[in-house]
C-alpha cells in the first residue's frame, strides 16, 4: 500500500499563482473547498487524491522543517490504482515530478516527502 505522499513548496507569492501553477503541472482542476479548518483545494490524477493547502499548521518533525513551507500538496492513493501493481512506483513519481515542475515553474524550494516522516526529494536552491 502506498504512503501518503505530500509536495511541500517554499512560496510566498498569491495564492493564485500557485493555484495556477499546481493545475498546470497536475493537468487536472483543483476545486475550491472551504472548510472549518481553511480552505483547500481538491481534485483527482489517475487514482490519486490531489489536495493543495496553504496553512497546513505541521510543526517541525522526524528531522523535516515543515514550518519552512508555506503550502502542502497532498496526495492519497485510492484503493482503485493500488490494486495494480506498477501504482506504487507511478505514484510516488508523479510526487517527485510535481515537486521538481512547480520549483521549476515558481522558482522555489519544494520538497517531497513520504508519510511526514521520510524526505524522498529536494529541489531549488
């Protein structure tokens, strides 16, 4: 089963633009939410749950400076694609792909990481 995988983006600019930026790289629509908690943004890339926050209010932990980040892109694996084998390696890819376009396209730090616990991949200066 895969591991919740989060896209963390070092941004500071409009919310918009990274809105902006995540649908193009995701080829997908994010819908707006707005919850008791804040508001997010939700959408669905082959068999994954795709979700962007800005206040995702994680402390620093397990060695990883959340709290250097201003936005979280989540992404959750339905049991749909999981019953595949090749899912596991395509999932966490496209986590790593979305981290490395959105620092390209923005040009910030972005970091990738596996069930909050385990830095997969950095990317920026």
């Amino acid at each position: 089963m895969p591991k919740p995988m989060s896209v963390f983006v070092d941004f500071s600019g409009e919310e918009s633009v990274i809105l902006n930026a995540a649908v193009e790289v995701l080829g997908c629509s994010l819908a707006k939410e707005e919850l008791d908690v804040g508001v997010l943004y939700r959408g669905r890339l082959l068999d994954t749950e795709v979700v962007l926050f800005g206040d995702h209010g994680l402390d620093d932990d397990c060695g990883i400076k959340f709290t250097e980040y201003a936005y979280q892109i989540k992404l959750t694996a339905f049991d749909v694609g999981m019953r595949l084998s090749s899912y596991d390696q395509m999932y966490e890819s496209v986590a790593v792909f979305v981290a490395e376009r959105l620092c390209s396209c923005l040009g910030c730090r972005t970091q990738v990481v596996a069930s909050l616990q385990r830095v997969v991949a950095t990317f920026g200066p």
